[in-house]
C-alpha cells in the first residue's frame, strides 16, 4: 500500500473509534447535560458545591504538590507578567474609585434643585455604591476568614515544609486562606458584568487572569484562590438580589443601549 493508502486507513480507523466512543458516552453526555440544566437553575447553589469539592480536593492532594511544581516551572518574564496583572486584586483599586464617585454623585444629589435631577442623581449613586460594597462586605468577610483560619502560605511549606492551619494567627505567612487579591477582583468583575452585561467576557478575564497569577506566583494555594472567587461572586450575587427586591437597577443603559431595545 501507498502512504496516502496507509493514511486512508489510518484515518478511517482513528474517525471510526472516534465515532464508537461517541455513541458509547451517550449516558455519560445526558448527565452532563442534566447536571448542566440543575447548574442553571441553581447556581449559586451548585457553585458552592463545585467550589467545595475543589478546595477539598486542593487541601488533601493538589495543593502542595501543585505548588512545589510551579515553583521550579514559572519565572522570568512571564512570572513578571503575571506579578503586574495581580495588582488588579488590590482591593482599593476598586474601593477609592468607586467610593469618591458614590461620593459625588450624593453630593451632587443633595445639591440638586430639582425633583427630576435627584431622582436619576439617586439612581445612578446606586451603580459605585453597588461595586464599592460588594468589594467591602466579601473583603471584611474575607480577613475574618483569613485572621480565624490562619491558613500557612506556601512560603512556609517552600522554606519549613510547614503545611496547614494555625487559627487566629495575624501574620503574613498565616493568611493565606480564602486569597484577597482573587476575592476582590472576582467581587469587583462580577459586580461590573451586572453594571455592564455587554462587557461581561473581558470581566471575568480580568478576575481569572488575576486568580490565575496568585497560584502560578505561588502566593497563594490552588484552594486559596478557589476560596476567594466563590466569596466574591456569592457575596455580590447575593448583594444584587437584596437590592433588585428593593427595586433598585444597578444596570447601566447606554443610549445605543436603548436603540438596540427598540
């Protein structure tokens, strides 16, 4: 035979297993739908439980093995990078903005002369003040959990072979559970994709970049960064919900964005 004849075969061969796994998954690939429709209709729900078998998953086998391997793997330029996007997790980045802006705009509401101008000043206060608390309440949540658990950082393990808890230690080699930086950004994103749905991809970039650096840096365990997101995302989920009872939209329409509803 010829090697296109042999690469012929080949290839039938290769699609026609291809074609058998396929049908044999089918059961596998209704439960995943299944389970995908359940994650749907109940996400913060089933967020909660992915996240909790991941961080328990990370603590008992991932975590330590993950880290002293990334150790000797990232450096350089990436890991240059990767220490200039972490800084998008610093919590005032998106308190001080957020918290002068929610500051003016209520300045500008108590200064209003008329009805009207208060009313839309009144609304749109709402849209900083949404981003600023929900980065505020997950982050004191978060240091309480920090503080309480006293979770070592891989430091320790890198330079003692120390691993695991020390609770209500204050220390920076004991605080490393849930990360700060992932919470904060991850509360930040999540609270900007409900303010800006249409940007809603280039958001969670951004928080999975930063989450993504504070474990390839190895600051932070896999679980630690697993942690923080599932904290950021709950808390400003849930601070959305209480003020959509209240009948307060934190959305921001634009102009194009009301062209495009007619």
């Amino acid at each position: 035979m010829s090697p296109l004849d042999n690469a012929v075969v080949a290839w039938e061969r290769g699609a026609g297993r291809v074609a058998e796994y396929w049908r044999r998954s089918t059961g596998f690939r209704g439960g995943l739908a299944r389970q995908w429709a359940r994650t749907i209709r109940r996400p913060l729900t089933w967020m909660t439980v992915y996240a909790a078998v991941l961080i328990v998953l990370g603590y008992v086998g991932l975590d330590r093995p993950l880290a002293l391997w990334l150790k000797t793997q990232v450096g350089g330029e990436f890991e240059g990078f990767l220490k200039t996007v972490t800084h998008l997790g610093l919590a005032g980045l998106w308190l001080v903005p957020s918290g002068l802006l929610w500051i003016a705009i209520m300045l500008a509401w108590r200064a209003a002369p008329l009805l009207e101008i208060r009313t839309r000043l009144g609304r749109a206060a709402w849209i900083p003040a949404f981003v600023f608390l929900s980065v505020a309440v997950s982050g004191l949540i978060n240091l309480a959990l920090k503080n309480g658990l006293g979770r070592y950082r891989p430091r320790a393990l890198f330079e003692d072979g120390i691993y695991g808890f020390a609770p209500l230690t204050h220390g920076y080699l004991t605080n490393s559970f849930p990360s700060g930086h992932t919470q904060a950004a991850f509360a930040a994103m999540t609270a900007l994709m409900l303010v800006f749905p249409r940007y809603d991809a280039l958001f969670m970039l951004v928080a999975v970049l930063v989450a993504a650096s504070r474990v390839l840096t190895t600051v932070h365990f896999l679980s630690d960064a697993v942690m923080g997101a599932w904290l950021g995302v709950v808390v400003t989920v849930l601070l959305h919900r209480l003020l959509a009872r209240r009948g307060i939209d934190v959305r921001l329409r634009f102009e194009r964005d009301r062209r495009l509803i007619e």
